[in-house]
C-alpha cells in the first residue's frame, strides 16, 4: 500500500503542469521557427536525413550559380567572337575582290584602308574586357591587355600601323564546378581563337644521340610531360605524341632536328619545368624567359595569327601584289575564319550542355528541398490544433487544481 503524504497530490499536481508548460513552449517554438526538429534529440533519424539534405541542396545551389556565371561569362564571349567572324568576313571580301586582275592599283590602296580599319577594329575586339575589367581573351592575366600592338611604318601607307600584333596573356583555363567531378572551362585564350594557321617550331639541333641527363618535366600547352633519365629523343617523341597535347612530334629527315607541329590552329606554349630537355633539344631559348617568347634563336617557327594573314593582306593590297591576295593571304584569312568558327560552335555546344544541366540541377534541387521539408518542416494547421488542446488542457488542469487542492489551516482544523 503506497503512503501518501499532505504534499504529495500538490506536488504531483506541480510536476505535471511544468512538464505540459514545457511542451507547450516546445511546440510554440516549433510554430515560431516553422521547423519540427530544433535539436538533433528531437528525432534522430529525420535530422540526420535532414543533415544530408541540406548539404546536398546546398551544393546543388552552387552548381546552379556557378552555371549562370559560366552563361553569363560565354554570351559575352561569343558576342565578341560573332563581331570578329562579322569582320573577318568582309575581310575575305576584300581578299576575293583584290585578288581580281581589274582592279587598279589606286583600287587595292582603297581596298587597304579598309582592311587597316578592320584590323584596329578586330584588335580591340581581342583585347576586349568584361563588365569587371578583366580580359576576355588574357587566360589568367586578366588585368593586362591581351594583345600587345606594336606599330610601325608601312610601305605605301600614311602614318604609323599596325606591324605585328603579340600575345600578352597566357594559356590558362579558369575552370567551374557544374556537377560532381563535373567541370567546364570560363574562357578560351586569345591564341587559341584569334590564330590561322598549325604552328610548327623547328630546330636546328642535330638531336639524334641526345639522351636525358636527369628525370625532367616539361610542359607543351600546360600538358605535363616527364622525361626519365636515359630517355633517348625517340622516346622523347612518343611521350609527346602520347601526351593528349594537341602536338605531333618528329624528325627533321635534313639536318635531324626535332620538330613540333601543332594538330590545330594555335600559338605553341612550350616550357621545362624541370631540367632542360626543350632547351638541350634547341626548342626553347636558355635564360627561362616566359612563353611564347622563349623560342630558340636558332629554330625555325612557322605558322602565324589571324593578324598575321590581315596584316600580309594590307600589305599585298598596298603593293598591289594581287597573285599573293589570292593565295597565302586568302587561304590565311580562310584558315583563321574556320578556326574561329569552329571555337564558336564548341562555344554554342558548350552552351547548349550548361542549359540542359542546368534544368537538371533545378529539377534535382526542387526534389531534394521537398524531400527536406518533409523531414523538418512542421504541419502548421496540426501544430495550432495541437496548441489548442493543450490551452484547454492546461486551463482544465488549473481549474481541477484550484478545487481539489484548496490547502489552507482551516481544512487542517475540521
């Protein structure tokens, strides 16, 4: 038989209103935050689904970002591109009309003003920058012009031109996260789409008993290449050719001098990272200046930038040398247009895969934030009733109270 005491029934009575207190400011919490779960204790397995979710969503979030920013950063890209294909075109233009034997020389002079016009207009599409002033065209050197202009006098012509147009930026490819291990490149470098030609490097070493002193890296359009110690030039080459640069490699059958030759219009990027195996083959030039000015003084390079074949085409114009317009000039512009097509329909792919993943991604994010809220989020209308009935409770509770356990000394004394 359980003894009961005076104050048993009033503390009874006290420890269960606190603890219906306590729920209700519970569940007031919860209708306040919207959240069914405020402490991982609440519901353990709801807030470790709930944990999961949130890191999901949220890293979906930043592929949706970064996929607008990647968007965003290729229109205007392609914008650029499209005025200079707009350019490059009436070039060719010009090019098949100079290439006519009826045209008089005063003809062609006129027809070089305005090539010499378009190539100042496509110079400043080159070196073009963004809404935050960074170089469109410089791979990482985004605060410096991406092609530096060197001017001087042209025979025929008035005044100061444009004699050589050099890359000043370098190879580099931002690069942005759209998925897991998903990446997608923010840029082109301006020797890739404003060049005409393959580029072909030649040296004048004979190479056929150079062997690797030491275990060397090198780097041909920032694919690393290593070199062991002991490799022979053949060996050399095939580590080159099976690298994935887009280079060929081989044997000069004159003076056995190794030669690189792009597979693709585009500047070679040519570096020793360790050792010196371009150096010793007489590729690059000692003294570690950077690319793409650290050829060899003694090699050959062949193959020019879509500025080279405007600048031969004024020239040719000026001098009324309409076999040459017709030929190396026509076939270079034609080269440098083709390549810069070609860059904008992988732009166009390119933006074609972002929209598709990007429909994705929100399709994916949309699932995920349901799957979420069903695990935290609370049912509001339940949440009210429930609030309800515990008010009622409540005051029931103090009534029965009030009635049952009217303690005072006259109670005692009767």
């Amino acid at each position: 038989m359980n003894r009961i005491s005076t104050s048993m029934p009033n503390d009874n009575t006290q420890f269960y209103m606190r603890r219906q207190e306590t729920d209700r400011r519970t569940l007031m919490n919860q209708i306040s935050s919207q959240q069914r779960i405020l402490d991982p204790r609440d519901a353990p397995m709801s807030a470790a689904h709930a944990t999961r979710y949130d890191s999901v969503a949220t890293r979906l979030n930043r592929y949706s970002r970064n996929i607008e920013y990647a968007q965003d950063n290729a229109r205007v890209t392609e914008g650029h591109m499209r005025s200079a294909v707009d350019i490059m075109q009436r070039i060719r233009e010009l090019a098949i009309q100079g290439a006519h034997g009826t045209f008089s020389r005063d003809d062609t002079r006129q027809m070089a003003v305005e090539v010499d016009e378009l190539l100042e207009e496509l110079v400043e599409i080159a070196n073009a920058k963004n809404g935050t002033g960074a170089a469109i065209f410089g791979g990482a050197r985004t605060r410096s012009t991406a092609f530096q202009v060197l001017r001087g006098n042209v025979e025929g012509a008035d005044g100061m031109r444009i004699t050589e147009v050099l890359y000043n930026g370098d190879i580099t490819t931002n690069r942005a996260e759209i998925g897991d291990n998903a990446f997608i490149d923010l840029n082109i470098p301006g020797n890739d789409v404003f060049w005409a030609e393959n580029q072909t490097i030649s040296s004048n070493v004979d190479v056929t008993d150079f062997v690797a002193t030491q275990d060397s890296v090198m780097h041909i359009d920032g694919v690393e290449i290593r070199i062991n110690e002991g490799d022979s030039v053949f060996a050399v080459m095939d580590r080159i050719n099976g690298s994935g640069a887009a280079v060929r490699a081989r044997l000069d059958p004159v003076n056995d001098g190794l030669v690189l030759e792009t597979t693709t219009p585009h500047q070679l990027w040519l570096q020793d990272s360790e050792g010196s195996v371009l150096e010793d083959l007489g590729i690059i030039a000692p003294g570690g200046e950077r690319p793409p000015g650290n050829i060899a003084t003694g090699a050959s390079a062949f193959g020019g930038s879509l500025f080279d074949m405007v600048i031969n085409l004024r020239d040719d114009l000026l001098e009324g040398r309409q076999i040459d317009v017709g030929g190396r000039s026509l076939a270079g512009i034609d080269g440098g247009l083709n390549n810069m097509l070609g860059r904008l329909a992988r732009l166009g792919a390119q933006d074609s895969r972002l929209s598709v993943t990007h429909d994705r991604i929100t399709g994916f994010y949309d699932n995920i934030r349901n799957q979420l809220s069903r695990e935290v989020d609370i049912d509001m209308a339940q949440a009210i009733t429930d609030l309800r009935m515990m008010e009622y409770s409540h005051q029931a509770a103090l009534g029965a109270a009030g009635r049952l356990l009217p303690q005072t000394l006259l109670d005692f004394l009767r």
